[in-house]
C-alpha cells in the first residue's frame, strides 16, 4: 500500500474483521469512518491498521498468556534479561545441522551439489560455529536462530 497509490480505493479509516461469522467494524481514529484514505494519509493508515492486528485485536491472549507465564517466571526476574537472552532462556539452544541443510539445500543458476563451489562452501560452513551459522542463515533466509 505504501508503494502503490491508494487513490480510488474508497477505504475508510477502518479496520472490519470477523469473529464467529459477526463482522466487526471498528474506526481505526476518532470519527476514522468519516476520513477517507488518500496518498498523504496512508502511512498513518498502515500505522493504525498494524497497530490493530499486532496489538490490539491480540491484547486479551497476550494478557492471559502473560498471566500465565509471570505465575512460573516473575516479571521483576526478567528484568536483568535482554530479549535474546530471554528467547534462549526460554527456547533453548538451536542447533543447524549441516547435513540436514546440504540435504535439503536447492542449487540454481546451473549449481548442483556436486559444483566446485558448492563442495567449498560445505567445506568452510563445516568449520563454522554455530553462531557463525546462525548468522549465515540469518543472511541467507532473513530468519534468526539464536
């Protein structure tokens, strides 16, 4: 939306949304079905719409699953951590195995397994920590694994 026009569209600044078949319309800003989305407001528009699905629609389980979790963990006990200290805390340490990346590892641009630079490129991440391969699979895919 951002990088399109939003001229003619005919949005509102609202959110509607469903929950057991009932359509639920709520104004994203104070009197939000009155304002029409257009190319100087639409950064505010993406704004209030994340800030609905990421926080808002979600605040009743976040809760609950906050509640639960400070009745194992005290909240004044997560304090001294960071947040990548907390995850792996929490979910352990990852583990990436080579031999399960070059298994199901996909070769394009006339790359097979057998390519010279392929057979290097195992050759060095065999000698990579695992730190050093959670940052290559960071670069790779754009997902971390602490």
């Amino acid at each position: 939306m951002l990088e399109n026009s939003v001229e003619g569209l005919e949005q509102s600044f609202i959110y509607e949304s469903r929950l057991l078949e009932q359509k639920i319309i709520r104004e994203l800003i104070s009197d939000g079905s009155q304002i029409t989305l257009n190319e100087q407001n639409k950064t505010e528009f993406v704004t209030r719409i994340c800030q609905m699905k990421l926080k808002e629609e979600i605040s009743q389980q976040t809760l609950a699953f906050l509640r639960g979790f400070h009745l194992i963990v005290p909240s004044d006990f997560l304090a001294v951590f960071t947040s990548s200290e907390l995850q792996l805390l929490i979910s352990g340490p990852s583990f990436i195995d080579i031999e399960q990346l070059k298994q199901t590892a996909e070769y394009r641009g006339g790359y097979t397994k057998d390519s010279i630079q392929i057979l290097w490129l195992w050759e060095i991440l065999d000698k990579f920590s695992q730190g050093d391969l959670a940052l290559f699979v960071l670069f790779i895919s754009g997902k971390l694994f602490v």
